[in-house]
C-alpha cells in the first residue's frame, strides 16, 4: 500500500476491472486520454489484465487510487520501466469525475513519485500530457514536473491534430521539493 496525505494507491486486482471499464466508458474521462470511450469490451479488459499478470510489475504495473473511505476514485501507473537506465513512464486518471480538481490527482502523484523514486530507486520519471489539458499540467507542475519538449500534433482526436507536452522530474529533485 502506497500512502499519500488524502488517498492510497493498491495494486490493480481483477474485481477492480468493471470499474475500470466503466471508467474507459466515459466520453470525458477519454477525451483527456486522447482516446475514443466505449473501444474496449468488459471481455478485452480483463485479457488486458491477465497479460499485465504475466510480467509482475517489471515494466509496468497498474495502481487503483482509492479515496479517504477506500473507495476506488482511479488509477495511477508506470509502464516502459526500464532498470538499466532507471526510469520509468506514469500516466494517471481520476474515473469519477467528482473528485476533479480537488488535489487527489496531485496527493496520488506526490506518493507514487515517492515510491518510486525512494523505494522502486529508479532517477527519472516522466510522462506525456495533451496540450489541451490545463488542469493535467497544472496538477503535475504542482508535483515537480518540468515541461521538457514539445510533440507537435502527436495525437489526431475528434478531427484534429494536438500537441503532447513531455514532463519530467529526476529524483533529485523530488526530494528536495519534498523537504
Ligand atoms: C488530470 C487529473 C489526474 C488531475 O487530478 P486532479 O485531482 O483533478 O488535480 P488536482 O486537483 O490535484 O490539481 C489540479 C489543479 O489544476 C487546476 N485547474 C483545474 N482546472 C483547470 C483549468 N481549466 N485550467 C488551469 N488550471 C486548472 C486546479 O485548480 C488545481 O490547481 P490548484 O490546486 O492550484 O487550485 C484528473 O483531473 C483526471 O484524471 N482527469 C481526467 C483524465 C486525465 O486528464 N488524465 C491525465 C492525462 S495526462
């Protein structure tokens, strides 16, 4: 169990997954994903998770965010780990809508950084955010991330083109805001 101040983070478990899809299944929820909602069946989602199983959390591994109450608000995870250069992708979602722009996306980041950054060891983390997604960039400027690069018209949504800024935080830099 990863703790932050309002929420914890536990591993994605299989009775989780009609949650998740549900999530998937939301236009608003996708939009920010740069992703078309209702894509995937209840069927292909659990395949999904049966093949994450397979590799344990080496490259990538899948939290659910829950709420002060236990309740499953999101998910947080990292992806692409990569040991021999320790760094690692993380992307995040708050599926219930309710809780946004309440500092839940913010406190579920402040802990996974921490982990990992001080249990996982790893230097780098980073992450990839739609222009068009002011609270995303605010919520991970608000975690230490730095704006890197720029990928122009890196996603083709709802008929246009959009950029994708690319964040970074070393670890480094985490603690030291962290003190
Ligand atoms: C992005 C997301 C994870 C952020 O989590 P969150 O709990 O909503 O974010 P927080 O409340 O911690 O921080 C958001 C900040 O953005 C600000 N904000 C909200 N809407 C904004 C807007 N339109 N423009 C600028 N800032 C905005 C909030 O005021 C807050 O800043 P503050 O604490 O200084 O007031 C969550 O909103 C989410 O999952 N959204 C849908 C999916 C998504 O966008 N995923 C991320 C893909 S990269």
């Amino acid at each position: 169990m990863i703790v932050g101040k309002k929420v914890r983070l536990r591993a994605l478990e299989k009775s989780d997954l009609a949650k998740l899809w549900e999530w998937l299944n939301d236009e608003e929820v996708m939009w920010f994903w740069a992703e078309p909602c209702s894509t995937q069946s209840l069927a292909e989602v659990e395949q999904w998770f049966a093949k994450l199983q397979e590799t344990a959390g080496r490259f990538s591994k899948q939290f659910i965010i829950e709420n002060e109450e236990g309740a499953p608000i999101g998910r947080i995870h990292y992806e692409y780990l990569e040991t021999k250069h320790q760094r690692t992708e993380v992307g995040m979602q708050i599926g219930e809508k309710e809780y946004w722009g309440r500092g839940y996306g913010t406190d579920a980041m402040i802990a996974f950084l921490d982990y990992l950054f001080n249990e996982l060891g790893l230097h780098r983390v980073y992450l990839r955010v739609e222009s068009y997604n002011p609270r995303a960039l605010k919520c991970y400027q608000k975690c230490g991330f730095t704006q890197e690069g720029i990928l122009r018209h890196h996603v083709f949504t709802r008929g246009e083109y959009h950029d994708d800024l690319m964040m970074g935080i070393l670890c480094n830099e985490f603690n030291q805001r962290q003190k």
